[in-house]
C-alpha cells in the first residue's frame, strides 16, 4: 500500500456461522471520519461477502474487519502439505462442513468430543502473541461447540476469504496491504474486559467512550452484543487508520499461513 493513501471508510463485521439466523446475527457497521453512517445486520455470510465486493467497487478505499480466524496453527497446516494460504481456504470449503459436521481430530466440542491434548498446535502464534501482550486469551479454531467457540465461524469463514481476495481485497497479512483490505480483527481487544452480554454494561461503555455517538446506533448496540461488537470494532478501527498503510505483509515464520490478528496501538 501506498504510505500516503489513507482509507476513508472502515466497515467492521461481526461474523457467524450459524447456519439459520447468520442473517440476524452478522452486523456491520461502517464509519468514516469518526461518523457512524450504519449498524445493520439482516444478510448472511454469502450475501455480506456480495456486498462488500460491491462496496469495494463503488469505492475502493475501505478496510474491512473480520470477526473470525483466517486460518489454522502451523502444525496442522504443515501436516495437510498446504504452502500457501489459497489452498487452506480451498480445502476448509472443500471439508469444512464434514469437519463441522463429524468433528474429526483435532476438532472438538461436539457432544461425545472432548479437547484432545495437542499441545502446540492447539493455538496459532498470533494468538499466543496476543494473550502475551494483552492478557486476554483467543479460543483455539479446533473448537467447533462450546461456550466460546470460533471454529464454526472461521470455518466457514474462510472460504469467504477467497471470494473477496479473488474480487481484488488484498487479505492482510498474507497480501501485501492495499486498498480495498481486509484484516481479521477480535473485538475483546477494543472492550477489554467489559461483560458484553450485560445490556447495562454496553450501555455504560457506549456513554462514556462514546458521547456524541447518535441514538439509533447507540440503541442498536445497546439491545444486542452482536451489534455492539460490530459498532465498537469499527469506530476503533477507524481511530486507527494512520495505522493500516504502515502494516507489513507476512514473510517467513507462521505468520504467512497462520495469518495475524489486528492489534490496536
């Protein structure tokens, strides 16, 4: 990415990956300058993709955050021979809903599977780096049932991932950053340890980081956690923006298949 080009919107996704209300569940919201313009939900994961290939080609100069894992740690990937991340998202939209479905080792958290001991690979690096730094711990991609599993999400995530990459988003870190972009993000790094599922918590966070922050907005983050995860990430994101010209792409280490989670300053 040029170093003086500056995204002028960022669209922040909260993602899921159920299969019957995505549609409710998966919100956006895009801010511009420190203005919310919308916090919506109601398209599915194929239809949200859809959208932002349009968005990307009515103004190329966005970035966008996922809420799901781009990929898998090292050892796994090593082991299936991948080399390069296109063909890990090929194969999680070949397999990925018999892994959902079965939960072959080394998934777990469907009734029956307990979390096997895997030792180094139950976590990417990035997210190692992340509990490090922050002291907040990502789930691990294996666990696909549970309180707080990401695993059904990223994996049907990532073939969503190759849609938009086709569609001329450059994928950060496995790309070389340039507008349109996309980066996966986590929104416990921009809430701390706030209690999101509490309405009053959300409320009080929302009034005291946000005091110019327009009622219908406000509202809609407030009633669901969804929506609230979507609307603090990108108004985040969007204090940040000096930051995403300055990104590196991976270039040897996990990085380059595991992929990277965004960290704010």
């Amino acid at each position: 990415m040029n170093r003086k080009t500056m995204p002028e919107r960022v669209l922040a996704i909260d993602w899921s990956g159920d299969q019957r209300a995505g549609h409710r569940k998966i919100w956006l919201c895009e801010v511009a300058n420190g203005e919310v313009i919308r916090l919506e939900n109601g398209r599915g994961r194929e239809a949200i993709t859809d959208h932002l290939i349009a968005e990307a080609d009515r103004d190329p100069s966005l970035v966008v955050g996922l809420d799901f894992a781009f990929s898998f740690p090292i050892r796994f990937l090593e082991k299936r021979a991948h080399r390069e991340i296109g063909t890990v998202w090929q194969e999680a939209e070949r397999l990925g809903e018999n892994w959902l479905t079965h939960c072959p080792f080394p998934f777990w958290g469907k009734p029956g599977r307990k979390k096997p001991s895997l030792g180094d690979m139950l976590h990417r690096a990035t997210e190692l780096t992340v509990a490090h730094e922050t002291g907040f711990h990502p789930m691990s991609v294996f666990q696909i049932g549970g309180a707080g599993a990401v695993g059904v999400g990223s994996v049907r995530g990532m073939p969503q991932l190759a849609r938009l990459r086709a569609a001329g988003f450059s994928i950060w870190p496995f790309d070389s950053p340039r507008l349109p972009m996309v980066v996966e993000i986590w929104p416990r790094l921009f809430v701390g340890r706030l209690t999101k599922s509490s309405r009053e918590a959300r409320r009080g966070l929302l009034r005291e980081r946000y005091p110019g922050l327009h009622e219908k907005p406000r509202r809609a983050a407030e009633r669901s956690d969804d929506a609230f995860d979507a609307l603090v990430s990108a108004l985040e994101m969007d204090r940040e923006r000096s930051a995403f010209p300055r990104l590196e792409p991976a270039a040897d280490g996990p990085a380059r298949l595991e992929g990277e989670i965004w960290l704010p300053r």
